[in-house]
C-alpha cells in the first residue's frame, strides 16, 4: 500500500489542552494518512507536493491550540517537530528509493 502513517506523540498533543486529551485518550494515537501515490518522488516537484502533504499531515496529528497560551503554543510546536523528526527517515528512504530507480535505465552484462 502506497501510504506512510504519521503518529505523533499522542502525549504532547494531550497536554497542550483538555479537549485533546479527551481525543487522545479515546484513540491511544492521533495519526494521518500521507498518500504518495499519485506523486513521482523522483522529481522535485513530487518531492515538493509530498512534503506539503507531510506538513499538512503534521497539522492534523498535533493541531494547535490556545494561540494567546504560550505554553501550549511551545507544546503544539514540539507535537510538530517530533512528528515531523519521527517522519523524516522514513520519507527520505522513499525518495532515495525513487531516484535510484530512475537512475537505473540499463543494466551491464559480462560474461568470460
């Protein structure tokens, strides 16, 4: 299947407010689907659409709070750099994985 999950630290999330809580607590993990299925992460602009939709992902896994809270502020932003941290090796493998296979157009045969 064509799809990463994002999981983001489901407790981060939880602290920075009550209602998240709840939801956590309910769903033991908040997470995403990232499809990459319709992407070419050999070229630039697949990578650039799949990265936006990792962003996107990040939003959704830890949303954002009380914006005049500043401590919830600093716990939805380290949600996000968790979650993208947790997201990064895997998203650099499928992109290493998809220009290697663009690189390779022939193989070379020799026999003695």
């Amino acid at each position: 299947m064509l799809k990463i999950s994002l999981i983001a630290a489901a407790a981060l999330c939880a602290v920075a407010s009550a209602p998240t809580f709840a939801q956590a607590q309910d769903a033991d993990v908040l997470q995403h689907h990232v499809s990459y299925a319709d992407l070419d992460l050999s070229t630039a602009a697949g990578v650039a659409t799949f990265n936006q939709r990792i962003d996107q992902a990040v939003v959704q896994v830890c949303p954002g709070s009380n914006e005049h809270d500043l401590h919830a502020l600093r716990l939805t932003q380290t949600c996000r750099e968790t979650a993208r941290k947790q997201i990064e090796p895997v998203r650099d493998a499928l992109v290493a994985s998809a220009q290697a296979r663009k690189a390779v157009k022939s193989v070379v045969l020799a026999a003695k």
